[in-house]
C-alpha cells in the first residue's frame, strides 16, 4: 500500500507554515495513478494556502512495481549528505532483507538522488535495458567530449521514449539551470554490441558500477584527477 503522511512544511515564497499530506512511499502497481503523478511531476506538490506557490517538496519516496519487481529509493541529496544517504539505504536493504519471505525472489534495488534519474531508471528498467550498458555509453560520451559534457555541469539522460530501433536520444542536461539543451544520437547497434560485452563478461561493468546508484557521472567525478567535488 502507497503511504502518505502529515508534514509541516514552510513555504518557499511566503514563509507560511502548513500541514500537508505527502507520499513515504508509492505502489504503483495497485496504485498507477500515483506513477503518472510522479511522471507527470505532481507527486508531493504542495499548493501553499496563503499565497499562489506550487512547489514540489524533494524528502525521500519509495517507488515500488510489484508486476516487475522493482524498488527504486528516491533519496534527495539536496537535504542530507551522500553518506548519510547510504546509511538510511543500508538500513531500509537491511529491513526489506529480514521481510522476505524465504525463497522470494529479491527485488532489484536502485537509488537515486533526483526525480530525473528516477523517470528515466523507470523508463530504462520497462524497456528491459542494462543500466550499467547505457550508463557505459554515458561514460564513454563524457570522457569523449570533456569539453562539451564535463560531468561536473552537465548530466547525460536517456530518453527512452523518443529512441527508435535504430538510435537511441540521450538528452544534455545542464545541472545549473536545469535546461535540456542538447541531443545527442547514439546507433542502437552499438548498444547492442556493448550489452553483449556486459553479458559476456559483466565483471568489468559490476565493477566499475557496482550500484545501488549507478552513475557514469558519479565514477567520473570521484576519479583521481577529477577537478571538482561531486556535485548535483
Ligand atoms: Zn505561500
């Protein structure tokens, strides 16, 4: 079942505090309302009581697709550390551990820091795409155009939807001003020949993404030599 629960938030235009119901946790397969909501970026929208705002509140969410056996927790890291994030996964992988029952096939876990990651992992994971091939791709993209796509600033999202058979569209994201500016096409051959790589020899892949978050970025900006701190 989705869980909602009261919040006090403080608006962000005129400061006015409020209580407001917002999402811990989404079911989208009993609830697929709520999964366009998310989509649809009107999930934990809050419309302020006192003043015109209509902001979205960014705290933690659980995204579950029992049908596909999928959880994707959503942690913001734009409230607490990436440390700490892993701590309260840690936690949450060690609770859903001791919940299953035995013999339950466990479901595939992923984390992510923002609302864009998470529709594009859910995209991905439908369409039955290796995210460690397409975040592969990604960092092949970024070490090839350093100029272009520092890793820093600029963040690679595949559009799964606008692909077709024979390319796929990875948009440019700029983390500053949050615009899409760019598409870049990749040849879906390509893709295939890097799946069959991974599924020959994954070990290369687990290693260099070894999850929950799995993020070309990320690898890229914790390498030696990287000139800036993680940032998103
Ligand atoms: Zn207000």
């Amino acid at each position: 079942m989705s869980l909602a629960k009261t919040y006090t938030i403080r608006c962000p235009k005129c400061e006015q505090e409020q209580k407001v119901a917002l999402y811990d946790s989404i079911h989208v397969a009993q609830e697929p309302a709520l999964k366009t909501a998310l989509l649809e970026n009107r999930l934990n929208r809050v419309e302020c009581d006192s003043c015109d705002a209509n902001f979205r509140v960014d705290k933690p969410v659980l995204y579950h697709d029992a049908d596909r056996n999928i959880l994707i927790h959503w942690m913001p890291d734009t409230a607490c550390s990436r440390d700490e994030i892993f701590d309260t996964f840690d936690e949450a992988m060690d609770e859903l551990r001791a919940a299953l029952p035995e013999g339950a096939e466990p479901p595939r876990v992923r984390l992510v820091f923002s609302r864009v990651e998470l529709v594009e992992l859910i995209f991905m994971m439908e369409a039955g795409m290796e995210e460690r091939v397409v975040e592969h791709i990604k960092y092949t993209l970024h070490v090839q155009n350093m100029n272009q796509l520092p890793p820093a600033q600029k963040q690679l999202l595949l559009n799964v939807q606008d692909s077709t058979a024979d390319e796929l569209l990875f948009a440019v994201r700029n983390l500053e001003t949050e615009e899409l500016e760019q598409l870049l096409r990749y040849p879906r051959a390509a893709y295939r020949g890097i799946q069959k790589m991974y599924r020959d020899n994954p070990d290369e892949f687990m290693e260099l993404f070894p999850g929950p978050h799995i993020s070309a970025r990320e690898v890229l900006m914790n390498e030696p030599g990287a000139d800036s701190p993680i940032t998103n």
